[in-house]
C-alpha cells in the first residue's frame, strides 16, 4: 500500500472550474451547479484504493449530514480505468449505491481536473469557502487502514465547522495520506511547484 501524501496547494487559491460527466446519473457538473453553497467540499476518491474504503462509509455519513448544513460535496475519480477497471464509470455507479452517497460522484477521465486541483492521491480533500477559495486542505482525520483508530472526520469536521460559522480554519493542517493518483502513461505532472 503507497503512501502518497497530498500537495498542500496554498490556501486562498480560487477553485478551478470543471465541467465532469456522473456516471450514475448520465449527467454533468460543473463548479457553477454549487454556487449557491455557503462551502464546497471537493474529494479525489476511488473505488479500489484502501485508504478511501476505510473512510468511505463514514464519508457518505458525514455528506449527508454535513449537506443539510450548506456545505456543498463532489467527488471526483481521475485514475487511468484502462489500467483500473475497478475505478470505471460502471464501477463508480455501484460504488454510490453502496456506499449511499448522497453527492455527485465526477468521472474525470482527462485527468485536467485533478492536475487542476493538485489532487495527488485518493482520498484528498480540498474545502472552499463561500467565495470558492481554498481554507483547508489535508486529512480526514488520523486514522488509516494500518491503525486500530477510530474513523471521525475530526480533522475535516472542524474545517467545515469553521467555515460555515464564518471563522478562519485553524493551523497547521496535516496532509492527507492515500493511494496515488493512477496517471495515465505520460500524463503524470512533473510537479505541482
């Protein structure tokens, strides 16, 4: 199991657009769709990879309650499905329906929008406030696959909590820790500098 951290791009950086088909629903997203939410909350997710299975249940819990509250949530899948057809758009379709996630799960198949966000691995969470700047990137919380810790979302959670009373999220913000991004032959960023 790889243990790819993630970039920690700065804060205040605007949130790229993007414009991603959702396998199961055959329709689209783009960052506009959201722009009524008080936060969004973009995640680089997969099907296959153990650090996002080992939270994903927890996850859907914490999107769906987290959603009632204003926080708007995407997931994004960018892995190269022709090496993990695991992570397809068929895949992603089960994947919601048995995790019950309550939020748009985006293919992203060119991979753009992962270089875009300076998504690194699986999961990576990247939490925006109301003007679409970046306040919190970094775990879930400190639990992994390889440690008897409990699931919280501690970490997240009281991101999103600041963010939503209108209070500065609190620092330092530790790096999420997951699978790598599965780069398509040649397409992996040199750096995200």
């Amino acid at each position: 199991m790889s243990n790819t951290p993630s970039t920690m791009q700065a804060l205040g950086t605007p949130a790229p657009d993007f414009s991603l088909p959702e396998p199961s629903t055959g329709g689209h997203k783009t960052l506009a769709d959201f722009s009524d939410a008080e936060a969004l909350l973009v995640v680089f997710l997969s099907n296959h990879c153990p650090f996002v299975k080992h939270l994903a249940d927890h996850l859907a819990g914490f999107a769906t309650a987290y959603q009632q509250r204003g926080l708007a949530v995407v997931g994004v899948m960018a892995n190269d499905v022709a090496s993990y057809p695991d992570d397809a758009p068929e895949r992603m379709k089960e994947e919601v329906a048995r995790r019950g996630y309550t939020f748009p799960y985006l293919f992203d198949e060119s991979q753009e929008v992962a270089k875009a966000y300076h998504a690194a691995c699986t999961p990576d969470f990247f939490l925006f406030d109301a003007d679409r700047k970046l306040v919190y990137r970094g775990q879930y919380d400190a639990s992994r696959p390889s440690l008897d810790t409990p699931v919280t979302g501690s970490d997240l959670s009281t991101a999103v909590d600041a963010v939503l009373a209108g209070r500065a999220t609190a620092e330092p913000q530790v790096p999420s820790v997951g699978c790598n991004i599965k780069w398509k032959a040649g397409n992996a960023p040199h750096s995200f500098g």
